[in-house]
C-alpha cells in the first residue's frame, strides 16, 4: 500500500492543473488507512477537493475529508483554512465531539489553552473512554510547557488504554526529560510484556538500567544488551556498546565452572571485537578513537 500512495503521489505531481477528483480522494484515503503524518500535502490535496471536487464525495467521507485537512492545515500553520473548516463541520453536526474537538484545537492552535483545555475536559467528561481526546490533552500541556502535568494526564490515559504502545513510549520520554529514569523503565517493562521480541524496547530498557547504575542494574542491562544482541545477529552498535559498557562497570568476579559464567567472560570480548570489525569496515576513520575506548575498558 505503501507503494501505492507513492504512485500516486508522482500522479498527482505531475498532473497539469486540478488533479482528477478520483486521485485526490484515493490519496486522502490511503493517508488515513495507512496513518501517515504528512500534513502539508494532505492540506495542499484537500484543499483541491474540496474546493474543486466537492460533490464527488459521498455524505460521510466528506465530513471525514474536512476533519482529515483542517488537523492537517492546523500541523501546517493555515489556521484561516482549518478554522473554515472547523466552522463547517460543526454547522453540519452542532454540538458533536467531531466538531468540538476541531474547535477546541483551533483554540491551542492560536494559544488560547485555557479554552482549549476546558472544551476538551468538557468533552472527556461526556465520553471518559475517548483516546482523541485524551491524547489531546497531554498534547495541550505540553504545549503550554507543563511537562509535569502531561506526565500526569498521561498516567491516567495509560490507566485506561493499557495496550497503547505509543502512549506507553510518550510517557517514558517525558519521564526522562524530567530525570525520572525508574519510571521510564517501568513504562518500558510494560512494552516488552507487550512484545517481548522488540528489539528497540529492549535496547532502550537497557540503556535506562544502564543509567540508573548499581551492580544489579548493570547486571540485568547486561542481559538485555545480549538479547538484542542475539535478534539483531549482532548489527546493533548500541547493544555493542552496551554489553561493553556494563561490563567496565562490573568488578565482580565470574567463576568459569559453568557454561553460563563463561559465556559472561567471552560476550564483551566477543562485542568489543565485533566493533572493531564493523569500524574497520564501515568507518575506518573513526577505528582509532573505538580502539582506545575499547582499551581503557580493558578489552583489546
């Protein structure tokens, strides 16, 4: 499908003039299906249908086309547009959460939070299970710069919509951003109990044990840096690095009577010779500042 927005997309470049209305509608659903975050050419191709192709639509996909351009004329900075045609959907449905959502982002768009915020606390209190609204939310606080109070409208979200990956992830972020690493690696078990394979979660997971520091988180960063290391057949620099890293960190000393502690001993050999070889290979130039890291880990 991928292919086919980009097929389309080339048509609709190179077409001379008005685009054909059957293109423009194909494209604008492809970007909703396939969820993609291109606001000025969704606002550009809206534009053109519906100023130009506006009766082709059927009932229902117009309305979703408005709502579909004026989010994407809002991300472009076309308030007069997205106001135009927040104002029309909300003479076709008067007092639907549709049309005042669209309404109460026009108001963060201009900078009025405090209307913003109160539309939308309005709107959660009629309908307390809506994700929109609440994921506007903590985009208005963060906005208004209040990074505390989006973390906590957030917790309350994630309390609700457990199976958010993205919201899950957010969250982490921002606990960073404010030095709360132990909850950011909370938030992170709660994806890799979500998807236990996915490399990215495990590494991230890692790198904040890593931060934390101590024995035991070196220990278990450790253990997860080998992981990724093992789905990634070992192409991931930063698990590389990692495994390298933590065990710099580690004083205690491994007994090799079992397989396991043996394997503890060869993996920072075997991770710090691996990056040698893909310095050597794809960034020679930066070999030498590698090697001398590497050496005063103690592992070359």
């Amino acid at each position: 499908m991928e292919s086919e927005l980009e097929a389309l997309e080339q048509q609709l470049r190179s077409a001379n003039g008005v685009p054909p209305a059957e293109r423009l509608i194909a494209y604008l659903r492809l970007v909703r299906e396939l969820h993609v975050r291109d606001s000025a050419t969704v606002a550009r191709y809206g534009s053109l249908l519906l100023r130009n192709h506006k009766g082709s639509l059927a009932e229902e996909e117009l309305w979703l086309v408005h709502e579909q351009v004026a989010i994407a004329a809002l991300d472009s900075c076309a308030l007069p547009f997205a106001e135009s045609l927040a104002r029309a959907v909300a003479r076709r449905f008067p007092e639907s959460i549709r049309a005042r959502r669209l309404q109460a982002m026009c108001f963060e768009a201009r900078g009025e939070f405090e209307v913003a915020e109160k539309l939308y606390r309005e709107m959660l209190t009629d309908d307390p299970a809506s994700e929109v609204i609440g994921k506007r939310l903590v985009a208005l606080e963060r906005s208004r710069g209040n990074l505390l109070s989006a973390i906590d409208v957030l917790k309350k979200y994630v309390d609700v919509f457990s199976n958010d990956k993205e919201a899950w992830e957010e969250l982490a972020e921002m606990y960073l951003e404010v030095n709360l690493p132990k909850q950011a690696a909370f938030c992170y078990e709660e994806l890799i109990m979500h998807n236990p394979g996915h490399s990215n979660y495990l590494v991230r997971y890692a790198d904040i044990l890593y931060t934390l520091g101590g024995a035991a988180n070196y220990k278990t960063a450790r253990a997860y840096y080998a992981k990724v290391i093992e789905a990634t057949g070992g192409g991931s620099l930063r698990a590389l690095y990692g495994i390298c890293a933590c065990t710099a960190n580690i004083v205690d000393k491994v007994s090799v009577q079992d397989s396991r502690s043996r394997a503890q001993l060869e993996l920072p050999e075997v991770s710090a010779q691996s990056l040698l070889r893909i310095y050597q290979t794809s960034a020679p130039d930066k070999l030498p500042m590698v090697t001398a890291l590497l050496a005063k880990q103690g592992l070359v």
